[in-house]
C-alpha cells in the first residue's frame, strides 16, 4: 500500500505534501482498489467522533447505521465511483451519538500517482451547511445540485420533462435553459433500447432509485455513454427524479472531434477465409487481414468470458502479442468484461490506456505497447460468453460513437468462432 508517512530520507517535496495534508481540515485518505486497503493520510479527526467518522470510508456496516436512511444511497453511490476510481464527490448527514446531525462531504479522484489508488478528503461541512439553513430555511433545488460537480438533472415525474439542471449538466448537454424547459426524459435517453427505459420505471416504482449504464444523447445528437443514478423525491407539490450522471466514455463527442467511423472490410476480402479456419488463432489472424491497408489496428484478442470461475481467458494475433501463449488466464474481476456487464455497455472503448484504472489495461494492455482499443462483446443464450478486440499501439485510433470495426463480418466471425471451439472438445 503506497504510504506518504514522512521518513527521514524522504524528498523535501514528499514533506512539504504530507505537512499541507495536515493542515487540511479534512480528513485525507487514500484507498488502495486492487487490495481494498484504506490509509489516512493525515491526523485530522473532523469531530469528537473523529474515529467512528473515519469508520464510514472502512466499515461497510457503519455507513447504516449513521447516515440518515434518505442520504445512504446517495453515499453508497459516490462509494462506489471511489472505488472504481472516478472523480465523484456527495454530501449527506450523520447522526452522532449524543444525537446531533452532522454535514459531511466526500471528495475522491484517481490517485495520479499510483493507478491502482483513489485520493481523497473527507470533511465536516456542518457550520458551512447550517449557515446557508439559517440564510434560507431550507435551500432551493438549484442551489442544492449545482453543489454538486457531476451532471444533474431533476425531471418531473408526471411528464418526464426537465425542471431543473445544473451548471454540469447544461455544459454537458449542450442546451441553454428555453432548450432545457423543453427536454424530456425520452429525448435525453432515445437511443436506449424501450426494454431498458420499462425496466428503469419499473424499478423506480417499486425501489425509488435506479443504478445503471445509460446512452444520454446531447443536443448535437451525439449519444455518451454514462453511468447514472435516478432517485425519486418528493418537494412541495412535485414528484421528481434526480438524475445524477457520471460520464466515463472518453467519446469524440466530448472531444469536439468529428466523427471518423472505424474500419469496414477491405475490398477483396473473402468470408471464404474464415470458414477454413481451423484454430481460434488462425481465425483471428484471418479476420486480421480483412481491415484496410491503412487501418489503425496492429493486433486482435479474443476473451473468453467464465464467469462463474472468475476467469477471462484471452488470445492475441498481431504484432504487440506474437509471443504470447493461447488461452492466457486473467482474472474475471477488474477485466473489460466485468466494465460492459457492470454498466451494460454495447461495447467498451479506450482512448488511451495510460490514463485508464482498470486493472486488465495495466496487467495486458499497456505492457503490449497498446495504447487504445475497441472491445467488442458477444453473447450466447443471453450470458456474456466473448469480448474481441481490435487493438492499436497509438492514442484515439477508434470511434466509440460509431460501428464496430468489421461490423458486417461479426455474424460470421462468431458462427466459425463456435465451429473452432467444438473442434478442441
């Protein structure tokens, strides 16, 4: 676990750091995601409670039992992010012991030192949040969500239009505020399939929050691919749904950069190839010859998803993987298959690697000279069974808002996939 405990050989930079971090009036920790261990970075105890108040980040249980019941989620959601090592930030109130509440807000970001951490500060907000109560009896909805620093969006629940959003979400989006007034929900969420949407209503009814992996499309049409979470709350006379986004698809879109598709089958190319194939790895050294002269892709890998094994089992053709053995086991969690289940991506794409957090890029991907790729999953009887990914050695080489690479050899592709694999049983 990194440690930034000042030693007497440290360098003056590293005791300069430590010394800022206890003069922060917060609690400073940092969280090590591959081996869940938490280290407080400084001394500050926030509260007479300052040990049950450090608590919250280490005992799951704790969080129950002090956070008020309509502020958990909103913690466990912010939680979560930290550890999947997002930049997030919540606030929510805590019951001490003698029974008085307290304010509190968590900050975290990835940690740019070590790619397996999240940094963060943990701090008693109370005199600041009793201050604006004082001000204002209780503060409005728009000053409440432009504290938060996501994209959010509350939505009336009768007619699914927009009622209010913050600076975040008006950026995102693209739309000024008499475009805003005329939004709904089917608009922002129209290229998720009607299955997805019934299920999110459904869920909202009977549970009054919603966590999931959603496409919301801004107002150049681009659609980005966000994790969201939907809470249902009652204010005054309205009922409505606040929509917190966190956006985590490093898109063109976002880049302002045109949209440049990815590679379709070269010309000559014959789907005859494939059908003589006789391995998994010739297979997907076949398919490797049918992108373009000029394509951006050096090599292919083919997972294999068990899940039940905690397992993805993957081979590579091309250039970065030529060494590499058949079927070289990697775990299941922290693997691209776990990111498109998790958050139901319809595919998975990274612009560059060295800026990623998930534990397969650092373990497979950035070893192989492999700077950004475009995974691509296949389901059998409704269970992940593959992810095949085009992989390139330079940054921005795919388009996340457009097809597939080899989109149209994809059905053959997986017809003469299970024709290799029932030939080695």
């Amino acid at each position: 676990m990194p440690d930034l405990s000042v030693k007497p050989d440290s360098h003056p930079e590293e005791k300069i750091l430590a010394n800022y971090f206890e003069e922060l009036p917060g609690i400073v920790w940092r969280i090590d995601v591959v081996s869940n261990e938490i280290t407080f970075l400084n001394k500050y105890a926030a509260s007479p409670e300052g040990e049950r108040i450090r608590a919250v980040l280490q005992n799951p249980q704790i969080p129950q039992e002090v956070i008020l019941p309509e502020d958990r989620q909103q913690f466990r959601s912010c939680h979560q992010l930290i550890l999947s090592r997002r930049r997030t930030a919540c606030s929510f109130r805590v019951r001490t012991e003698s029974g008085q509440m307290k304010w509190f807000k968590l900050m975290g970001m990835p940690d740019p030192a070590y790619p397996r951490c999240s940094l963060g500060i943990l701090m008693d907000i109370s005199v600041h949040a009793e201050t604006i109560l004082k001000a204002s009896g209780s503060p409005k909805l728009a000053d409440r969500i432009d504290l938060v620093d996501d994209p959010v969006l509350l939505v009336r629940f009768v007619d699914r239009t927009v009622h209010l959003a913050n600076q975040a979400a008006r950026q995102f989006l693209g739309h000024d505020d008499q475009a805003l007034s005329r939004l709904t929900l089917q608009d922002l969420l129209r290229d998720n399939p009607d299955t997805a949407l019934y299920q999110i209503y459904e869920e909202l009814i009977f549970s009054d929050h919603w966590n999931g992996g959603l496409l919301i499309t801004d107002a150049l049409g681009q659609s980005h691919l966000c994790t969201a979470h939907i809470q249902a709350i009652a204010r005054q006379e309205d009922n409505l749904l606040w929509m917190t986004l966190y956006h985590h698809n490093n898109c063109t879109a976002c880049k302002g950069l045109p949209v440049r598709g990815n590679d379709t089958v070269s010309t000559g190319f014959s789907v005859a190839s494939l059908r003589r194939c006789a391995s998994v790895k010739t297979l997907l050294k076949a398919l490797l010859k049918a992108l373009p002269r000029r394509s951006p892709t050096n090599g292919l890998l083919l997972s294999r998803i068990f899940i039940n094994r905690n397992v993805v089992s993957v081979t590579g053709v091309g250039a970065p993987f030529d060494k590499d053995p058949e079927e070289l086991a990697h775990p299941y969690e922290g693997s691209i298959a776990e990111s498109i289940l998790r958050f139901n991506q319809p595919c998975h794409v990274v612009a560059e690697t060295s800026k990623s957090i998930k534990a397969i890029d650092w373990a497979l991907f950035i070893p192989h000279g492999i700077r950004s790729y475009y995974a691509q999953p296949f389901f059998t009887d409704g269970e992940l069974a593959y992810v095949l990914i085009f992989c390139s050695t330079e940054p921005d080489s795919y388009d996340p808002d457009s097809d597939a690479p080899l989109k149209e050899l994809h059905q053959e592709f997986l017809v003469n996939l299970e024709r290799c694999l029932a030939r080695k049983r």
